[in-house]
C-alpha cells in the first residue's frame, strides 16, 4: 500500500482530470494532515475535478466529514467540513440530509466570535431542496442571529435565498422590523438590505413605505440599497417619492451615486423624469454623480441637461 507521502506526489504529477481526482480522493481516505487535506480540497474543488465527481465518491466524502465532526479539534474553524459538504452538495443525494442537518448546527467560538459561519450556509444551502420546510425553518432562525459573520453576512444570506425560494418572506419581513436595523448599524446591513429587496412583488406597498421610513434614518448604505433595488425593480411609483428623497437626503456620496445610476439604468420614463428633475436642481458637490448617472440616461432631453451640468461643474 503507498504512503500518504507517495499518494501525495501521485497527485502532484497526475495529468487527466480523472487521475487527480481519484489520487485526491485515495488520500483524502488516508490522510489527517493539513496540509494534504488542503491540497486534495482544492484539487477536488477545482470546477473541472467537481464535474468528475458523482455518487460513488460520496462515502470517502461522508466518512471523512463524520470523522471531524466526532473530532472538532481537528477541524476547529469548520473549514475542512466546509469544504467536504460543498463537494455533497455538488453530488446532490438526498441521503446526505444527515451531514447537512449536522453542519447547519455546528458552532465554534474562537475565543467568542463564531467562525463556522460558512459551515452552516454551505449545509443550508445542501438541506434547502432535499426539505424545504426544514430548511426554512432553519433560515428563519440564522435571520438577525448574532452570529451572523461580520465579513459575508452568513449563514443569515443563504437563509434569505432559500425563504425567498421557497415564497416564505414573513420572517424576512419580521426580522426587518426587529432586528434588521441593529444588523445594518454592527456592519451586517448587506443582510438587511438583502432582505429589504426581497420582500416579493405583492408585498403591501404602504407597509414598504414603512420600512424605508425606518430605515432612512439609520441612512446606512448597504442597507438603503436594497430599498434603491426594490423601488426600482418593482417599479414601485407610489414610492418613487420616498425614493428621490432617500438618494438626495442620504449623506454617502457613494450611495447617491448607486440611486442616481440605477435611476438611470432603469429605462423607466417617470424615473428619467424624476432624474432630470433632481440634476437641474443639482448641489455642486453632487455635479459629477448626477453627470456619471446622465451619461447612460437615453432620455432625448438629457443631452441638454448633461451640458449644463458640466458648465457648472468647470466653474
């Protein structure tokens, strides 16, 4: 039998696609080295390997994952687990419910930040179409968890995604009205904006006006621009005005620039208006974002608009 060290350089120097999986899959077996662990992920990740990989692979993959669960200080991050489940979920076989359902509940506090934030949304993601209502009753519970990760917002993204799919968006809505402002102010407001645009196309109007009112005076621009996605998408007209006002009131330059270009980009007749309206009564620190917006507006009139804009702005 070779060793890891002679598997390892089989790996190495193996050419067809084939080969190199089944080299990264021998020593996978074989192997609690990390730095063997690493390479055979990355190589059974690459896209090419992944589309060499179906359900004979499955129990090296599901014996190596159950081997770090029972042994956690092996893999104390999840990341290796990670890693393992995101190639099942590749394989899409309903028997591995079991590895999701396990992944979805792992945490590590290292020291007290939680770091297996990808762990759960990877395995959220594996459980979503094996059992919907399992999986969304998981996702309602990521939603304003504190442990949402700081850096990616998950697994509490992934939990958006698989509600959304499922047309469950009452705890999307419910988790806005609770604890989608804190998010957005402890530097998680990709979630809340997330979830701010996703709310569905029936969803009452006058209860979104709500919200945007709630969540203009945060001014936090993650967050303001998945209510800029959802005005414009849907476009929502009885909201236009609380639209324009959020662009013009918010103090992120940024932010101004994203509303006045997704405005634009829009091809909608009332929000060309709306835009050529706001630029003719510009502030001359927001001349160049009303410009960059007026460059791809195909409005006829905007040409003549566009050049008064930058007359003023070489003043």
């Amino acid at each position: 039998m070779p060793s890891q060290a002679e598997l390892y350089q089989n790996l190495r120097h193996a050419t067809d696609l084939e080969s190199r999986r089944d080299c990264a899959l021998q020593l996978l077996a074989r192997t609690n080295s990390r730095q063997y662990l690493d390479e055979c992920l990355r190589v059974l990740k690459s896209e090419a390997a992944r589309a060499l990989l179906d359900e004979s692979h499955r129990p090296v993959l599901r014996e190596k994952y159950l081997r770090f669960h029972a042994d956690g200080k092996r893999d104390k991050a999840g990341m290796l687990r990670e890693g393992l489940t995101r190639l099942l979920v590749h394989i899409e076989h309903p028997d591995d419910a079991d590895i999701y359902r396990l992944g979805i509940e792992t945490y590590y506090l290292q020291p007290v930040d939680d770091v297996a934030q990808n762990l759960r949304a990877v395995a959220l993601a594996g459980l979503a179409p094996i059992d919907p209502p399992l999986a969304c009753l998981y996702a309602a519970r990521f939603l304003g968890e504190p442990f949402t990760s700081v850096f990616n917002c998950e697994p509490a993204l992934t939990g958006v995604d698989v509600l959304v799919a499922s047309n469950q968006r009452l705890p999307i809505y419910q988790f806005l009205l609770r604890d989608g402002v804190a998010m957005a102010r402890s530097a998680r407001g990709e979630l809340s904006g997330k979830a701010l645009e996703s709310l569905g196309e029936d969803f009452p109007l006058h209860l979104y006006e709500a919200l945007i009112e709630q969540y203009s005076e945060i001014d936090q621009p993650t967050a303001s621009m998945g209510i800029i996605n959802y005005v414009i998408e849907r476009r929502a007209e009885a909201l236009y005005d609380r639209l324009e006002a959020l662009i013009l009131d918010t103090s992120d330059a940024d932010l101004r620039r994203y509303g006045l270009v997704m405005m634009a980009a829009a091809r909608d007749d009332e929000l060309s208006d709306r835009l050529l309206r706001m630029a003719r009564r510009a502030r001359r620190e927001d001349l160049p974002l009303f410009i960059d917006a007026l460059e791809i507006c195909r409005r006829p009139e905007r040409d003549a608009v566009l050049k008064t804009l930058r007359k003023r702005n070489t003043r």
